[in-house]
C-alpha cells in the first residue's frame, strides 16, 4: 500500500461518517459553513465518476513505477477535491459542481497520459496545479503554480520564485482553491518569475500544519523546477499578509525580500485582548505567532510592506514599525492613498519596483553579522548561526554574532545555553584547517578546523563555569530543536491519533476522551484538511514509534500502550482508578484527566501527547490572530466541566515543563 492509498483515505471516511456531524457550538458559529444541497441525480452521477477515478489511481499506484509513480499526487488532488466535497457536503455554491466535473474530466485525462508514460503538465508554462504528500498525515494536499513562458524545462537557468499566501475565505474549499489556480494568476505576476499559490491547508493563517505547507510544498517545487534558492521572496495580502509577517521573521533566512500586505502581525493589540485576564501560560505562548517579538531577525531581510491608507489592518505594519524602531530598523511601508483593504494601483507599481531590486540583487547566503531572536526551539536558526538550547523557552533569547578579522567570530548571547557555529560547504571564509577562534560572551574559544570544501561547523554549550567547544549540538537529554512542545507542536510533524480498546478506570473519564477525540479526528480534517492517521492500542508497531509522534487518547486503564510508558516511569505522572497525581499534587481519579505532551519514553526523539487534538477551538476559528496554541506542555483537566467552544473540559492548572523536561518547581 502507497501512503497515499485510496483505500486508506476511503477507510478513514468512513471512520469520520460515524462521528458527529460539525454543528455550531456555544453560539459559534461553524467555520467552515454548511454546504448548499446538491440535486440528487448530480450527486449520483458526480460519485459514480469520482469512484471510477477512484479506482483507477489504486491501479496506477500498483502499476507505476520511478518518477512517474512520484506524479500521481497530481492527480489525487482532483479526486480529493470532490471527494471532500461530496462526503462532507462542502459545495458551497451549486456551480461547483460544474467545476467538480470539469475536475474528474482532467484527473481522467492526467491518468491517461501517465499511462502512456507522460506527464505534459510537469514541464507546462502558465497556470499549473499540482499536489504532493505530507509528512504530517499522509495527505494529498494541492498547491498551484504560475510557471513563466521563458521557463524552459530542458533548460539550465535557475529562476527567481515567489510565494503567494492568499487571504481568509472561509469557503476556500479544494474544489475553490483549485479552481482559482486553474483560472487566474493572481494578484502579482512578476517577469521570468516561477509564483507559488499555497493552499496552506485552508484558512489558518499559515499556522502549525499551514505553515509545515509552505516547507512541503516549496520543497517539492525545489524538486521538480530550477529555482534560485537566493532569491525566493514571501508575498500576501490580508490573513496572507499576516502569513507573510509570520515567515519573514521565523524563517528569515530563506528568503531574498518579504512583501506584506494588510493582515495581522500579532494577537493582542490586534484583537484588544485583555491580556492581565489570560493565564500565565497563554500569555506567554503568544510569543509563538507575535511577529513584533521578533522583529530584530528582520536585520537580515529587506521588507516592503503595503497597506491601504484607509484600512483598519494598516495596524498590522504600523505596529511592526515602532517594534522594528526599537531595534534601530526602518520598515519600508508602501500606503495606497484613499484606499480600503485592496491594492492600489499606483502602490503596486511602487512596491514591485522595490521588490524587484532585492529579488535581483538575491539573498546573501553567509551575512557576515547575524542578529537572531527566538522564544522557541521550534525556531532554532539564522543562516550560520543555530540555537541548540535555552535557558528558559518562551523568554526572549538572542544571539548576536559577527565575522570579524584575523580567523575570529564575535558571539554575544542571552537566554542561550547551547549553539553551533555552522557554515556550509564553500562558503566559510576562513582557509581550509585553520582553526578559527570564537569568543562567547567575552570567552575566547578554539573551534573545529575548516574542512577543504571550505564547510566548518563548531558546537558550543554553556555550564556553570562558562562556555566550552562540544563534540556535539546536544550532548544530554533535554528540550532541543523540533523537541521542546508544547502540545500543538506534535501536529507540525507525522502523528497517529491512538484510539484505546480497553475499559477506562473511571466512565465519565472515559466518555469524555471518546468524545473529545472524535472533535480532534473531526477538527483535524475541517480546519487542516487532512485525514488523521488512527490505530488501536494493540496495533501499533515498532516503526510506528520510530517514526511518529504518538497520540494516546484514555487512560492506563483503557490505552495499552499508555500502561505499558507508564510501567517505564519516565512520565511525570501516575495514575489510577481512585487518583491522578502530577506535579506533587492529587486530583480526583472520578474526574480528571491529562493533556500533555513529552518526549515518548519508547523513542525519546518523538513525542507522546496524551489527550489532545491542536487546542484552538470553534470560538478561534472567527478570527485567524485567536488561532495560537491555547494550552502548555502540560494541563490537568476536570471532564465534569463541560467542553465548549474554547476549552476541552475545565482546566485545573497548566504550565510548561523545565529544559529538562521535568516538572518546573
């Protein structure tokens, strides 16, 4: 079985059939809406064709081989499209299925062709749509392509590419999306220039799973086309001008140039939230998505943002240019004179020039001065420079590094216990075995020679008496990159959703996991377009724990593969029929319950999250700056207290483990 099989996606429907349809919670209203009725002789005939193009993939994937086995995502994403559309009842509006249609017909067409042994649209100029495998939950997920008539498959150059993050649409169904790609370019078309649509999994933002498509779908753009990597730029406008914020100063160094427009940039102003009214632990997880935190990153990107003059999310680039003043920077801020939320014409004239001149002056892949500001291993790099470890995550933690004379690198840190010096091939500008000197916080330190292909790489970690040169990046256990929570960072990587077979210690408890995992299952595909990947207890395998963070819903009594981690006691906790007990204090074994996440005591290199799904919720769906992670490491829950739009259950207490990933005193 492919991971992309049909059957799978099929089993997994009907898993989701069971469950309870979406409905409207607490006065929240449902995101997405509900879809317009269908004729029914249409809905037959739309089905009947869908299985048939069904069947014929499950063919071509037996059948296929070598790279054009590696085409038939491209033709899943059609039968995808209606097949979510049908068995969800997400048509929403009746002249999609006019569009569906027109789907199948060239989703038979592509299968023809890869019969024949071709793939046309591979090499096509114009409008192209394409599709590729996730990591995360073996989906199918859709992008579209804007491919220059000077590109030239056979050819050598290597092109200029630009990422495009549409804007909220909270109908922006595969069948919509697609649709749009096949039928217009888009806002930006910029000469000899490969565009990038991202689907970004529907309309978050470009958060969590969102924001893992941009890296999938650009890596698979990297693998199939010749794109320059110095000079790919970021562009969107409203919830993509936020998304565009989001991977200016989180991936700062990918990029040639970022183009803002409108959106949000950060979650409290924005919203007028009240934060003295959050728990301690929200407000500081609101770090992860607040772009004025981590403005100095933006050191080493030209940006160019627009707004309109008369625009309420003007504040989005006003707010990050009093943060980017404070870090001795001058954001370059196009503003349409008159105009509302849309681009003006003349501005569009402005900021392509601009944009233009950074694309083709290209990145610099080796700055010889780095300023880098993190909260989170999740976000452990810039360019040479890569954070290793923290002293506290969601504190702010800077590095500032310089190349400076005489074989010499300048390092000042903060809230930075580990860190590797890292320069690739070719690109170091020290002679081959030289041994340049790092000094770390006025500590002058040797590194590891420059190999002969001009790469070198030096890890260094900070203890009591200082900082000292590592065999290493990591050499204990603790909180390290890709591995330091909280619970939503599970869903940014490949999980399986673990459903427990046995009899829970206590029924309330286990009536509310079986509900809140089918909301995670059901959720899940709603907002991140995906079917979540599920085992029982029993059948899950050694590679399944190699290779998957874990998500074990119930409890010892009713999970067999949470009692036998807990018969290790590795995990911070025990827990019974008559009690819980975590962090040193009892909770009522009748009715409380565990989310939490933690490096999985079977392979400490995955996680295991325990009772929970992501953990925004309906209420957040109204509006993308509430879609931020709404829990910790860790949260003790009382299931007696109703679920509801914002919460799973009634939460009791919550915070973050320490670096060691034990409970903080």
């Amino acid at each position: 079985m492919t991971r992309y099989s049909l059957s799978l996606v099929l089993a997994l429907t009907l898993v989701a059939l069971a469950m309870p349809a979406h409905a409207q919670q607490g006065g929240v209203k449902r995101i997405p809406p509900a879809g317009k009725a269908i004729p029914e002789d249409e809905r037959k005939a739309l089905t009947a064709d869908k299985d048939s193009l069904g069947k014929e993939i499950e063919t071509l994937q037996k059948s296929l081989k070598g790279k054009l086995h590696e085409h038939i995502p491209d033709v899943q994403i059609f039968y995808n499209a209606v097949h979510y559309a049908l068995v969800y009842d997400e048509f929403f509006n009746v002249k999609e299925t006019a569009t569906a249609r027109k789907f199948l017909k060239e989703g038979h067409e592509r299968i023809k062709l890869l019969k024949k042994g071709l793939a046309p649209w591979t090499t096509a100029t114009g409008l192209v749509v394409r599709g590729y495998v996730s990591k995360i939950d073996n989906s199918v997920q859709p992008y579209g392509l804007v491919v220059p008539a000077s590109y030239k498959a056979d050819g050598e150059r290597r092109h200029r590419l630009d990422l495009w993050y549409h804007g909220r649409g909270e109908t922006l169904n595969e069948i919509s999306f697609l649709n749009g790609r096949m039928t217009s370019a888009g806002e930006f078309t910029p000469p000899d220039t490969i565009v990038l649509h991202l689907y970004g999994r529907y309309c978050n933002a470009n958060h969590f799973a969102g924001e893992i498509d941009t890296l999938e779908a650009m890596d698979h753009v990297k693998a199939n086309y010749r794109i320059d990597d110095n000079r790919i730029l970021v562009r969107g406008f409203s919830m993509g001008g936020a998304s565009t914020w989001n991977f200016a100063v989180h991936y700062t160094d990918l990029w040639a140039a970022a183009a803002p427009g409108a959106g949000f940039s950060e979650s409290p102003q924005f919203l007028k939230l009240q934060t003295n009214k959050l728990p301690e632990y929200e407000r500081k997880l609101l770090h992860m998505y607040d772009c004025i935190d981590w403005s100095a990153n933006l050191s080493q990107l030209p940006v160019v943002a627009y707004s309109g003059e008369n625009d309420g999310q003007k504040q989005a680039a006003d707010i990050m240019a009093k943060a980017m003043a404070k870090e001795g920077l001058k954001l370059t801020h196009i503003i349409g004179p008159k105009t509302g939320h849309s681009y003006e014409k003349g501005a569009k004239v402005e900021i392509n020039k601009l944009i233009d001149a950074h694309a083709a002056k290209g990145r610099d892949p080796l700055p010889k001065k780095i300023r880098f500001v993190t909260y989170t291993l999740r976000y452990p790099k810039m360019f040479w420079v890569h954070v290793d470890g923290l002293g506290q995550h969601w504190e702010e933690a800077r590095v500032e590094a310089e190349i400076v004379e005489n074989d010499t690198i300048k390092v000042a840190t903060k809230n930075v216990t580990a860190l590797t010096l890292n320069m690739p091939a070719g690109l170091c500008p020290f002679e081959p075995k030289k041994f340049p000197k790092v000094q770390i916080d006025g500590q002058t330190l040797e590194g590891f020679a420059v190999q002969s292909d001009r790469s070198w790489i030096s890890s260094y970690r900070k203890r009591e008496n200082g900082w000292s040169l590592n065999m290493a990046p990591v050499p204990d256990q603790g909180k390290r990159p890709y591995l330091q929570g909280p619970i939503d960072d599970a869903f940014m990587d490949h999980f399986i959703m673990i459903r427990p077979t046995g009899k829970a210690f206590n029924d309330k408890v286990g009536d509310w996991t079986k509900k809140e995992m089918a909301h995670a299952i059901e959720h899940w595909r709603l907002q991140f377009r995906g079917e979540a990947l599920q085992k029982n207890d029993n059948d899950v395998t050694d590679e399944d724990i190699a290779s998957c963070n874990l998500v074990l819903w119930g409890d010892p009594g009713s999970n067999k593969l949470l009692a036998r981690i807990m018969k290790l006691g590795k995990l911070p906790l025990q827990w019974n029929a008559d009690k819980m007990v975590f962090a040193g204090k009892e909770y009522a074994g009748a009715n409380h319950s565990i989310a939490m996440i933690f490096p999985n005591p079977l392979n400490p290199k995955k996680y295991v999250v325990l009772n929970s799904g992501f953990t925004f919720r309906e209420f957040d769906y109204l509006n993308n700056a509430r879609q931020i992670p709404k829990l910790p490491d860790w949260a003790v829950l009382d299931v007696s207290v109703p679920s509801d739009a914002r919460r799973p259950a009634g939460i009791v207490a919550g915070g973050f483990f320490d670096e060691r990933w034990e409970v903080r005193k």
